[in-house]
C-alpha cells in the first residue's frame, strides 16, 4: 500500500473515530465556550456532608459519583444538573470512599477541581454566566475515575 493510501486510510479513520464519539456525546463541541481569559469567580470551602436547601449534593465513592456507573457513564454522563443562566450554582461534594481520593471539577468553570481526600467535603459556588453543556469530572485519578462524569446544563430560559 502506498504512503499516500496509508495516510487516507488514517485520516479517515480518525475522522469515523470523532464522529462515533461525538455522536455517542463522549466529545462535544460547544457553541457556547468561554470567551478567551474567562477566568470564573468560584468559591472552594471545607464543609459537612450535609444537603443545604437549594445546593447539588454529589458523593463520590467506588460507584462514581451518585453511583454514576449504574447510570452508565461515561458514556451517559450521571449526574446531570440543570441551571439557568445567572443562577447562583452551589455544589456540596463529598467523598465517603474510606480508602482514596476522588476530584472534582467542571469544564469552563471549575477546571483546576479539587481534591478531596477520605471523609472530607467541599463547598463549590459560582455564578453560571455561560449557557451550554459542560461536563463534571473527576480530575485526580481513582479507580473509578473513567466513571466519574457527570454534566452541567446552563439553559437561556
């Protein structure tokens, strides 16, 4: 085969490759990304593993992240949290796995996450200012860190 046809085949089947993924949502791409230099204001505190009124409750422990891996993720990405734009958006995430440390973080927003060790919590806010999908993913690797995806919703209406 020549190195012409070679690279055809390859080019092709990178091409067939992105679209099965993009199909299947595993990548997406978002009309809606952040301007260049959009740094979010978003507040990380330690916290009690309690569900205030009117905050997203996440635990994070061997079945992803409110047992995300029963939904189906990564492929079908659990939770998925809904929001309008200009909510103040509040994240109480805790991980109850005895043994090791899972992250947390969100596309656009929260990207550098956190790391929350054995029995600890965090408090997350900010303001969502940007409309469209972003995902929630573990960013420290685990043993489940594959399935710890999740999905934010920021909806115009």
């Amino acid at each position: 085969m020549s190195t012409y046809r070679r690279l055809a085949v390859v080019i092709v089947t990178i091409g067939v490759i992105l679209c099965l993924l993009l199909m299947t949502g595993i990548i997406q791409i978002s009309p809606s990304a952040a301007p260049p230099g959009y740094v979010p204001v978003v507040s990380v505190s330690k916290s009690s593993c309690e569900h205030p009124p009117g905050s997203f409750l996440i635990i994070a422990d061997l079945s992803g992240f409110n047992s995300s891996i029963a939904h189906g993720a990564p492929l079908n990405p659990w939770p998925v949290v809904r929001v309008h734009l200009g909510d103040y958006v509040r994240f109480v995430v805790c991980n109850t796995d005895q043994t090791q440390a899972h992250g947390f973080a969100i596309q656009t927003y929260f990207d550098t996450g956190v790391a929350i060790a054995p029995g600890e919590a965090f408090r997350i806010e900010f303001q969502a200012t940007i409309p469209g999908s972003f995902i929630i993913y573990c960013n420290i690797f685990c043993t489940v860190h594959a399935f710890m995806v999740g999905r934010l919703v920021v909806s115009n209406s």
